[in-house]
C-alpha cells in the first residue's frame, strides 16, 4: 500500500512525480557529464538520487562503481577524506567482493591498498580501504585518482550530497577542484546542495576554484496536479475525499515542501474518519497536530538561538514571505539596525533555518514557521 512517507529517503513508488528532474539526470550521467544537482533541504533531492536514478544507472550497468559521499557538516579536510574513504569503502562493498575481485582490484591501484574483512555481524565481505599518512590534499587527491582508475576497468558515478558545506572549510574548494579534475573524462559525477546561495559562491564568481564547472539542476517544484492525484491515491485507503483547491491549500500552507506535506497527510490520514471530505478547516487542524506533536523538539531547537535571533524568526514567522526584511516596516518590528540584521540573517541562512524564494524570505521549516506563529 502506498504511504506518506517522511523522515527517512522514499522509495520510487512514494515519490511525488520528479519525472522530469529524472529524465535530465539519467541522461546527464548516461553522457558521463557533470552536473550540480539543487533544492532546498525535504524536497526530495537525495530519495531522488538514491531510489530512483542509481538504481536506473546500477541496471543498466551492473559493474559500476557507485560512490555515494555525504559532505554535511564537514568541518575539515580531515573529515572531507574521511567522509571519502568510507564512500568508496562502501561502493567497493556493494560489489560483493571476492578474494580474487580484491588482488584484481588492489593491482590496479597505486596508493590505496583495499582489505578483504568481514562483517561481524551478518558474515558478509567487506572491504576497507589503508591509506599511508600524509596531508589531506594528497589524500583526497589520491582518492579521486583511483576511483579513476576504478571507472577505466568497472565503470563509475561519484555523487556527492550537501556539497556546499565545503564552502567552511579553508582552501577545500581548491583541494577539490584537483580531486574533481583528476577524474578521466566520461566518469559523470552529480554534487548536490540544499543552499543555493552557498553554491552560488562555489560555482559562480569567475575567480572561484570550481567557476563554471558543470551544468546546473534545479529541482522542479510538484505541480497541484501531481499532488492531488498523489494525495487521491493515498487517501482511498480511508475513503477520504480532497478537491484540487483543498491540495492548493495544503501547498501554499506548507510552501510545497514535500516532507511536510507528507507530514500533515499522514496526520489527515490517521485521525479522520472514513469518507470525510478534507476541507481547508481539517488542514489547519492537522497543521496544528503535526505542530503540537513537535512542540518540546521546536523548544529545544529554540533554545540553540540567540534573543535577537528568535525575535527575527518569529517576525519572520508571522510576515513569511518578506521580500525585504532591510525594510522600515520590518526592522520596527523586530527593534533592529540594518547592520545587525545582515550578520545574523547570514547565520540564519547558512544554517538552512532560514531561505531566500522569489517570493521573499522564508522559515525554512514550514512546520517550525507554524510553531513560531502558534507560541509567539
């Protein structure tokens, strides 16, 4: 049975449409091209990436490689090779390894030696990789260097999540830029980001290490269309009704983020009674749920901001979207100079608490944007 399925990656089957999104990265990676894959943090890059595109790629090529590496948080080049290693370690695993696959394996490589182990606990080879100590430049160097060589014998795909956060990390663009330029022409490689305005500064100034590099995606938003027939097919398990204007609604409410719309569907789902018609009352209701269910993990996150922070947030909270928070009209409202207010909005955007749409700012969590209006 088909669920609303949130706070783990989805399965195909619980994927809202991304048909288009899709169709432009299998056919970027079956070109063997680079390419920058964005959207803001719940909208369904990673279930995308992970339960739909490799898969595809992994069929259609059974002996790829496929290296898988999450740069969330990385705080140093110690950890940006290290987060690689165990990426490779992984995809080499995947591979179900032979003592034979290994010596082949192990040949062709010059400054990474691969063990054969095995999990303790289910029995199942495992491979780990031993790197001599040296600097991080040389080993990260040294790692993409030899899924290179690993692409010319097996075939590769090097995807790389919440790449912007290397943007915190000194000299990481440029100790990249030489692991991403080593790797053999036709290798495709998909970097992935939830915070636009951090790529922006990786890939756009002429004079950045990674200026130009690639092509750009930007994840599409789910038409109302896709969703009503999405949230229809679900909702029939209880026999509950919802028109195209109850969808639009619960889009605009949540700002088409998916993992909230989930969220508050699965609530619909669970506490209406049979053959109820979902109006825009029974939204706000599960809205409201959803919030109160979070509410002591929405204080804690509170408490991790400053005072001039949770007074900003909740002003955002109550005007989202706001097209200009430098404005009078706003900066009266939250008691704040315009020099203050830069500062801290950085933070706050660095962070994802907070995003910039075409519409204005937003709380980055629509959920937690509820809260804030709820308890202020």
């Amino acid at each position: 049975m088909k669920k609303f399925v949130y706070d783990l990656i989805l399965e195909a089957e619980n994927i809202c449409n991304l048909t288009e999104d899709r169709d432009r990265l299998l056919d970027i990676v079956s070109r063997g091209e680079k390419v920058v894959f964005s959207g803001r943090r719940n909208t369904g890059k990673t279930s995308l990436i992970k339960s739909v595109v490799i898969p595809r790629v992994k069929k259609s090529h059974p002996g790829m490689v496929v290296v898988f590496a999450d740069f969330m948080g990385v705080a140093n080049s110690e950890e940006i090779v290290g987060r690689m290693k165990k990426a490779l370690e992984l995809a080499l695993t995947e591979k179900n390894p032979t003592k034979q696959f290994i010596q082949r394996l192990a040949a062709g490589l010059a400054y990474i030696r691969p063990v054969m182990g095995f999990d303790p606990v289910t029995g199942a080879p495992s491979v780990t990789l031993e790197m001599p100590a040296g600097r991080s430049n040389e080993n990260v160097d040294a790692i993409f260097k030899e899924i290179g060589k690993i692409h010319k014998k097996h075939g590769a795909l090097v995807v790389i999540d919440e790449f912007q956060d290397i943007s915190f990390v000194g000299n990481a663009e440029a100790l990249l830029r030489t692991g991403l330029q080593n790797l053999p022409a036709g290798l495709p490689i998909v970097l992935m980001g939830s915070k636009k305005h951090l790529l922006g500064r990786i890939f756009v100034p002429p004079d950045a290490p990674l200026a130009g590099w690639g092509r750009y995606v930007e994840i599409s938003r789910i038409s109302t269309q896709h969703y009503f027939e999405y949230i229809k097919e679900r909702f029939k398990s209880n026999n509950l009704l919802i028109d195209y204007g109850g969808v639009e609604f619960l889009q605009k409410a949540l700002q088409s983020i998916p993992e909230s719309i989930n969220i508050v569907c699965d609530k619909l789902l669970r506490s209406s009674g049979k053959g109820l018609h979902i109006k825009e009352q029974h939204i706000r209701h599960a809205i409201k749920n959803a919030v109160e269910e979070r509410n002591s993990l929405y204080q804690e996150r509170l408490s991790f901001f400053t005072g001039k922070e949770v007074v900003f947030l909740r002003a955002l909270g109550f005007d989202e979207p706001v097209k200009q928070p430098s404005g009078n009209r706003f900066l009266s409202k939250i008691k704040m100079s315009t020099g203050s207010l830069g500062p801290l909005m950085k933070r706050l955007e660095n962070q994802a608490v907070i995003y910039k749409t075409d519409e204005g700012y937003v709380v980055g969590d629509p959920l937690f944007g509820w809260f804030l209006r709820m308890s202020g």
